[in-house]
C-alpha cells in the first residue's frame, strides 16, 4: 500500500510564495513543478535526507527527485528505510504497542497513522525529536499555536531548529557542534542529520542530558545485550530515563576533565553517578570573590565521599562518611578555581546522588550610598576623624585653613561637625586661637556626650607652646568643658574603659581622664605611637613606627611595632615587624577577643611570599592576645597605596580603608586573613579616606579630604568630606545614580584572567579621551585588543565601506556574495556581513544622512571598534569585528520602521555574536524581547543596552533587563559626571547597571566622515567594548561571569550627586 507524505498545509508554510494556493493548487504544483525544484513538502519526510541515508538507490539509478519520491512511497516506507531527521517509522512501531498491534506492524499503514493522528495525538516517534519536550521547552510556541503538536511540528522544522531551540533530552544542536570542532561549519540541520546518520554510530556525545558511550558503561545489562550505540539511544529514550537510568557522566574524572560549573553563585544541585566505571567525578567552580561555601553530597544507595581540592588539585577539607550517610564540607575560601571530588568508597558498588554547592546564604542588604558630605570653606580643609553614636548621628573632627562656621582666628581652626543618620547637618562648631588649632580624633561615649581631641597652640596652662587638647561636648554641641596638658604633643586616638575612663593616646604618653576633665594618670611610651585601642579588660594596645630597635633589631630605615600594655601601664609585651626598606603603622583595633589588627605602609615584602608591586603598599596583619603573629596580608597596586585605619564589624570581619593611587579603598578580610573584596572609590581628583567607622547594621563611613567635586562644587583647595554606605558581602557598592560605576578595562579584563589590575600606561588624550576613561589602552598594552571577538550593531545600519571600519567589519565566510542563494541554509539569503531586519534582505548601509539617526550605527560602530591605523579614531577594541544588523530605517523622529529587535537578537546569536550592543530604547517590555534576551543569555552572549535619554530614575528597555541579562549603561562626561539627560540605574542593586562615556564622543559617521555624539547610545559601545576585551583575554566566560565582573570591576563613582550639562543633539533611536 502505498503512502503519501504530501502535506499541502506544511507545503505553503514552507514555500511562502505558493501562500494563496488551496490544498488541490498546492498538490498540484509539488507534483508538476515543487518535487523537481527540490521544495520540502512534509514535515515527515525529507529526500535530501532519504537520498544521503540510502546511497543504494543512487546506484540503482534512483537520483532525480522524481524516481526518489516514487520509491519512498512505493517502497522506502514498507522497508523500514529512514526517510527523515524528524521521523523514524520502526521507533514509532516500537514505541507505541497499540499502534503495531492495530496496523499489524505494517510500516505504511504505521505512517499514515503517524501523518494522520499521532503528531496531533503527541505520540513518540523519533529518538532525537520529542514535539512534547519541545512546547514544553519553548512556551512562546505552545502560546502561539495553542498547543497544536502538528502546529509545533511544523515551526520546529521551518523555524526552530534554524533558531537553535531545545527539541529533545537526546540531542542539542549547540552542545553537538560546541563539543565536536570538525562540525563548526555545520548548519543546525546539518548538525541533527550528521548526528543521526554517522556521529551517534561513532559514539559522539550530543546532549548533556545523554552519552551514549556512558550509557552502556553504565548499565552492564545493556552492554552485556549487545546493544548497538543506536539501540542504546532508542531504548535511553523508550524506557531508560523512566527507569531513572543515568544517561550521561556529566562530571569527568579527573581534574581536567571536570565539569565546569563557572563562578558559583547561589544554590545549584547536580545529578550524576559514581561506581562501576565511573569511580570519580570531578566538578570546577570559581570564585570571584572569598566566601564560604557549603558542599552536600546526598541521596546515596552505595557509600561515596567528597574532596574539595584547591586550583592544584591538593585536598583542602573532604568528608568521609560511613555507608549511604551524607557528606558535607563547609569552609570560607578565597577568590579562585576550586574542584570537588565525589568518589565511590568502593568500585564495585554504585549509586547516583545529589551533589549541592552554595554560597552561604547572606542578609538580604541594599547595597547603596545613603549620602556624602563635603565641608569647605575657599582655603583647605581637613577631615581626620569620623564615629558614630547608637542613634545613626555621626561625627567628624579635623582643621580648617578657612571660615567653615566662623572667622577663622589664626592659622587653623579646629572644627566638630555633627550629621543625623540621614546626613542632616545637625550643628557645627569651629574654635581655634591666633595660632594653630586641630582636632584629630573623636569618639562617643555610651552616654552620647562627644569627646574632641587635637592640639593647641595659645592659651591655657602651656601658653607659647603646642599641648594636647581634649574638649567634650553634649550631643546637642554645648562644650561641656576643655582641657589642656602635655606640651608639644597631640591627641591622636580617644577610647573608654569599661568604667567610663577617657583613655587619650597623647603620642609619647597616654593620659587617664574621668568624664568630668579630670587628669587621674599617665603613663610613657617609648615610641611615639601613631593609634591606641583598649580591649574589654581595660588592656592598652598600641601600634606605631620606629627608625630604634624595640622588639627586635630594626630591619630597615623604619619598622612598624605594636605593644600592649595592663591598664597601670606596665608593659605585657611588644612585638617589631620590618624589611631591609620602611614600614609603618598607621592604625590599630581590637577585637572582643582581645587580638589586635595592625595596619599601615611597607616600601618591601613585608608579608610572606609577597612582592611589592610599586614603592610602596598597604598591609594588615593580626596578634593575638599574647603577641603571636597570625597572619599578615600585603596589597598593592602599580600605584602608591597605603592603609589608614581598620575596624571590626560585629562578625569579626576586618575592614581597611586608606588610598590606591590617591583614591580610597575598602578592603574586608575574614578574621582567618581570607580576602573578600576590595573597592576603590573612583573619583577626577585626588580624594584621601583617613578615617572609618562601621556599625552594628552594617553601615560604613568615611572621612577624609578631596580636591575633587564630591558633593556640590569644591569650594576651595581641598575640601573635607564625609560619607555613609552600606556594602554587600561581595563588597559591591551600588549608587542610585551611577549603579556599580565607571567600566575599567584594566581591572575587567584582569579578573578575567585572574590577574592583579594592569598598571596604568600613558593617556592618548585628544579625541580618544573615552578610551582613557575605560582605561581600554591598558589592556592593549597586555596584548588583549578584541581580537576574535564579534560584536554585533543592531542600529541604523553601518556603512561598512568606511575607511576607519571596513577591515573590522565581520564576515558571513559561509556565504556566497550576491548569489541569490541562502548558502549556509541559516535562513538569510546574501547576509554576508548582516542583515536588514527592516527591508528584509542583505543591505546594512545606512539611509540618507539628511535624516541624523541614520548615521547612529555607524557612530556606535566605531566606538567599538575602529581601526588602529594612525587616523580618525580608535575604537575600544579594535580588532574586533563588526556584526552590521539594521533594524531598518529611521524616520524623523528617531524611530525604526518595521523593525524586529528579537529576531536581530536571535540573528546575532546564531550567527557567532559574543556581544550584542543596543544603541536604543523600546516603549516596554515584551515577551518577545524577554525571550530573545534569555536565549542570549543561555548561550554566554552578552547583551549590552543604552539606559537611556529620559532623566528618569531608571533604565528603559531593553537595558531594564539587566536585572537578569546582559548590562545597562548610563552616560558621564570627561570628569565622570553623570550627563543630565542619561537615564540613572535607580535603587535595585540586581540592575547590573554600569556608566561610560557619552558626552562629546566623537567617531565614525557615513561616507567616510566623523562627528561628535552624545547620549547613552555612545556610552554603551564603550561598554560593549570592554567586553570584547575581556573575551579576548577569557573567551571562556559566561555571561554570568562577564556580568559579575564587569560590575564588581568597576570604579565606584559613589560621590557626586551633580549632574553633567550637556548641549547639542542627544542621540537615542527607538522601537
């Protein structure tokens, strides 16, 4: 009986220019013209496919389509021959017995049951295509044909295997030609017709749900049966994943053939096997930052254990359990590549488990500024000094050269400024003599009363002379009483005793107060002592610099010390740290256990194994109670750092604040000397952190000087400033207005290669200031300048013939110019280097210039990736290449007409994209667009979206996704100043919203010329510069992983709260 594959409905679908005609038209046409010409005709059947699968009938005179379509009805069916990458008939038989029982295992009478029920009925009938899984896995398809199964046969045919969408567990196009180089130029049917006609037969993996080869490893009975690799595949499909038999060793056995889960974030389980064959898996995570991590391995039937290895592969914790009881490992690890190890106790005996990692799950915080503060008066002015009370309120003490509250009376004035917790300035008081008056340190007692103390020049029992200075006042700022004492000395720290004693380190000597000014005791120092703390005890501890031999013999010009003393002054012990160059102490705390951190400057290796990275470094090091070194820690830049103080949070954790190259910076340390973070505070003018101050919710604030405009316009010289934040456990400081802050190439890309930060090289200045302000030339300089890297343009179009773009531009190498002629069978006939999604065909030039949207694409191209040659501009990664994809033409109003964003998307992804800029804004969300910016995602491709022009408090669309995927960017000018027009990141700190230059940019425009732009549009090719960067240093990196460092890379613009005036024309075109 012959059979009629024929399908009239799926005929017009497939051949959009036979549309009109009716079921009897279309038959008609395939059997007079549609069969010779080689259109498709059945969703069941292919005779390409036929023709390849089948090389007997070639030989047997059978090769024009005509005698093949004839022997495929006549015979090819009845023969259980294959006919189709979508159906096999003899699966179809043996998966449905009701079905071989009703046709009598006749093969034709099977099909036409198949062609006529069971596509609609959703019965299996392919090893690799499943049409349930696939509307499962594709719900924008089960929408849109109402869960039609012969519907969704047809799109996965004609649309969605082009698309690359998930049809099966068995088979995945992306992971089949990922794994297997030789297929790279294979289209995705290509894939799924070389899988079923040879590479299953050659034991290729091509899902990561199944591998053929561990499958039969795996299951000794099946083995033993002498299944064939197609056998073991139907019955994996048939009965194998409702038996719960492992399909696949997703986890390899050795270190180097670990599954790579990226950097871990979050819950995330796994499913696998260990035992007979399989004795080891090994699992790679990275850490971005330190954190502690939990690992539980469970659901076990035999007795198996873990390891977790560091980066080399030595054992860092494991736990063995006895029998099928669970395994847990749990420990705070730093920044790194790490392994876990699950192993069978023993190899005769196997068992699947559940293997869990996680972050330790955190306090839900928003990470923001809350506000800064910046004191000035026309001379310079200093902060020295910050704390806060139990209410909020804080308090910053230094010197003005200036009038800040009054008349200045001399040379300097002290001053004492209180703020509520919402940064309200509450009172201020400034106070000095005819000569020089300071106050370096403050602190609150448990009462509220506020102890200033400093130096004085004039006045008092030491007239003539500098004497310590201490003064308290009410918290309501009524000087409470003043008192001075010890000629030629200041007051650098105030502390309390547990009995309400003002503990005062006057530098060679430190004094007892009562709360009422009273001198009770003093006791001398042998060194001047730069910081003082007390522990619960009532025990002093000091820490300083010294050229003398204290605790040990001095080791270079100076070394740093620390001493304690009991509470009578009688030394307990003191301990001496140096190198053959110069170290110093800056700062000292203790914690509730009585240990002491220590920290300072070190022009050497103070730190074991360390290298200094410039003349001088920050470090940190922590004694015990007893005065045995712990740790010590040294950092550093290519730059001059230095730390300036250091306190403990309520956990234990340490937090460093002082200076990388003249800008602050927050360090945490967990109490074990774990890092797990650092943050520069990125300011246009050099800015000093000099004081700090936590409290038990988290907060953290600062005091220091700046010559920058931190808040409101530097009034004169340097400006005193203050500032309160609230910092995540990774160390992210997230700012309403510039989110995570300015991209930095040179610390992006380092981190995506694990790398210190690359040292600065000279600015190119000019019209290449924006390259300067991403730091792009440092990467340069570290060899990484994009290359291999393609990034697509969905804009305007670009004018691919211009002289600073044209040796960048990317090629379709799988096509054939103007030849009428879809060569790579990707769905676009000519796209050679793009396509036009607005006129549908191969043309990505720009339209006339008398429109000035239609030159945006062109402009956004060049920020990315003009050439290096010597002229016109030099785009951030310049040797990338350019994926040209217009969204069509722009009309009057910055609009595109007939646009498709989604499809641009998918286009650009499919076609080998690894970063997507999008120079433009929708009115909304969409389903669509979500959908498209998922699939990106889930294939590592960066989406990098403009903010906007608006001056609203957020991200429009698309960039209001990156929440989820991809990047928002915002605009700044040459001074780092948010532009007025650009949109700002508002107050989610999951908004991965970063800002770049978008002000007077100047690049490419059509016909070979140049222009300056401004707008967010110009600050994302920047960003999506930096990117190309780091894939071509990484090209390895997750989306996920590109997008943590991009942001936690970037330099915190936490400051300002102006706002950049902008003139001219604002670039933004829009769907």
């Amino acid at each position: 009986m012959p059979v009629s594959p024929f399908d009239a409905k799926f005929y017009r679908a497939a051949n959009s220019d036979l549309a009109s005609l009716t079921d009897a038209q279309a038959l008609q046409h395939f059997q007079s013209y549609g069969l010779n010409e080689g259109r498709v005709f059945s969703p069941l059947a292919d005779l390409s496919f036929y023709r390849s699968s089948n090389t007997d009938l070639a030989a047997a005179g059978l090769t024009n389509n005509q005698k093949l379509y004839d022997h495929l009805c006549n015979y090819g069916v009845a023969e259980g021959r294959r006919f189709s990458e979508f159906a096999d008939i003899n699966f179809y038989l043996a998966a449905n017995g009701d079905v071989k029982t009703a046709v009598a295992g006749s093969r034709e009478r099977a099909f036409n049951h198949l062609q006529s029920y069971g596509v609609a009925e959703g019965r299996q009938f392919s090893q690799f295509i499943n049409i349930n899984f696939y509307l499962a896995a594709n719900s924008d398809v089960k929408t849109a044909f109402s869960g039609d199964r012969v519907q969704a046969l047809r799109h996965l045919e004609l649309n969605g295997l082009k698309e690359g969408r998930q049809f099966s567990t068995s088979f995945s196009t992306s992971f089949y030609q990922g794994l297997h180089s030789d297929l790279s130029g294979l289209t995705n049917i290509q894939l799924l017709r070389h899988f079923e006609v040879s590479g299953l037969r050659e034991g290729r993996n091509a899902s990561e749900a199944f591998n053929v080869q561990v499958y039969l490893a795996n299951n000794a009975d099946l083995k033993a049966a002498g299944l064939s690799n197609v056998q073991a595949l139907e019955h994996f499909v048939l009965s194998g994943q409702r038996e719960g038999r492992p399909g696949a060793d997703y986890a390899g056995n050795t270190t180097a053939t670990a599954r790579n889960l990226g950097a871990l974030t979050g819950s995330q389980t796994y499913f696998d096997y260990v035992g007979r064959g399989d004795a080891n898996d090994y699992y790679q995570f990275s850490l971005a930052t330190g954190s502690s991590v939990s690992v539980a391995l469970s659901g076990l039937s035999a007795d198996a254990n873990i390891r977790l290895l560091n980066s080399s592969g030595s054992t860092i914790q494991a736990s063995v359990n006895a029998g099928i009881a669970a395994e847990a490992v749990n420990r705070a690890l730093d920044a790194g590549t790490y392994y876990i190890q699950v192993y069978s106790a023993n190899s005769s005996a196997s068992s699947n488990y559940n293997l869990n990692l996680a972050t330790t799950p955190s306090p839900a915080v928003n990470t923001s500024l809350y506000w800064t503060r910046q004191l000035g008066s026309a001379s310079n002015d200093f902060s020295e000094d910050i704390v806060h009370d139990s209410s909020g309120n804080v308090y910053t003490v230094g010197y003005t050269y200036g009038s800040l509250e009054r008349t200045s009376a001399g040379l300097t004035d002290a001053f004492i400024t209180k703020y509520d917790s919402n940064g309200i300035k509450q009172w201020g008081r400034q106070l000095g003599t005819s000569g020089q008056d300071s106050f370096y340190a403050v602190n609150v007692d448990t009462s509220g009363n506020v102890y200033a103390g400093g130096w004085t020049e004039v006045g008092g029992p030491n007239s003539g002379n500098f004497a310590s200075w201490l003064v308290k006042y009410h918290a309501s700022g009524v000087q409470q009483w003043s008192t001075q004492f010890s000629s030629e000395n200041f007051v650098r720290d105030i502390k309390f005793d547990r009995f309400g004693n003002v503990i005062v380190n006057n530098g060679f000597s430190i004094a007892k107060f009562n709360s009422t000014g009273v001198l009770q005791s003093t006791f001398s120092l042998p060194e001047s002592p730069s910081s003082m703390d007390v522990d619960s005890s009532g025990n002093i501890l000091v820490s300083g610099s010294t050229t003398k031999s204290l605790g040990s013999t001095n080791a270079g010009s100076y070394d740093a010390w620390v001493a304690k003393y009991n509470n009578q002054g009688s030394l307990q012990w003191l301990r001496q740290l140096g190198t053959s160059a110069s170290e110093g102490s800056y700062t000292i705390a203790v914690d509730n256990l009585g240990n002491s951190y220590i920290a300072g400057w070190t022009d050497g290796a103070l730190a074991p194994n360390a290298t200094t990275l410039n003349s001088t470094d920050a470090w940190v090091a922590k004694f015990d109670t007893n005065g045995t070194l712990q740790w010590i820690r040294q950092s550093g830049s290519p730059a001059y750092d230095q730390a300036e103080d250091v306190s403990i949070d309520t956990a234990g954790n340490i937090f460093v604040t002082g200076i990388i190259d003249f800008n602050p910076y927050i360090t945490k340390y967990t109490n074990t000397g774990t890092l797990q973070w650092t943050k520069q505070l990125g300011t246009s003018r050099n800015t000093f952190s000099s004081s700090m101050s936590l409290d038990s919710s988290g907060n953290v604030y600062l005091s220091g000087r700046t010559s920058a405009s931190l808040e409101g316009t530097n009034a004169g010289g340097q400006d005193a400033w203050l500032a309160k934040y609230q910092i995540d456990q990774a160390g992210n400081i997230f700012n309403s207005t510039y989110g995570y802050g300015l991209v930095n190439a040179a610390a992006a890309v380092a981190r995506a290669l694990g790398q210190p930060i690359f040292a600065d090289v000279a600015d190119l200045g000019g019209i290449n200031w924006g390259n300067d302000l991403v730091k792009a030339p440092e990467s340069w300089a570290r060899g990484y300048t994009g290359q291999g890297i393609t990034v697509a343009v969905i804009d305007s179009g670009v004018d691919i013939t211009h002289s600073d773009l044209s040796a960048n531009i990317w090629r379709n190498t799988r096509e054939i110019a103007n030849n009428g002629v879809d060569d790579d069978g990707n769905g676009y006939i000519d796209d050679v280097n793009g396509w036009n999604f607005g006129g549908n065909n191969s043309n990505i030039m720009p339209g006339s210039m008398s429109i000035s949207g239609n030159g945006h694409g062109t402009h956004v191209a060049g920020t990315i990736a003009g050439v290096n040659n010597g002229f016109g501009i030099t785009g951030v990664a310049y040797n990338s290449k350019i994926m040209a994809i217009k969204l069509g033409e722009v009309n009057s109003s910055g609009s595109f007409t007939g646009s498709n964003l989604s499809a641009s998307i998918r286009y650009a992804v499919d076609n080998g994209a690894r970063v997507i800029n999008l120079s433009l804004t929708t009115a909304s969300a969409y389903a669509e667009l979500e959908a498209a910016m998922t699939y990106a995602a889930d294939r590592n491709v960066i989406v990098v979206s403009a903010a906007g022009n608006k001056h609203t408090p957020t991200p429009g669309y698309p960039a209001a996704y990156a929440t989820q995927y991809g990047i928002s960017v915002g605009a700044v000018d040459s001074n780092r100043v948010i532009a007025d027009f650009s949109n700002r990141a508002g107050t989610d700190s999951a908004m991965q919203h970063v800002v770049a230059p978008g002000v007077g940019v100047y690049s490419t425009l059509p016909g070979d010329l140049y222009g300056v732009s401004q707008g967010t549009s110009m600050a994302a090719p920047h960003v999506a510069g930096v990117v190309a960067l780091m894939l071509s240093a990484n090209p390895n990196l997750t989306a996920s992983q590109a997008r943590q460092i991009l942001t936690n890379s970037a330099t915190g613009l936490n400051f300002s709260t102006l706002t950049a005036e902008t003139s001219g024309e604002i670039q933004e075109t829009s769907l």
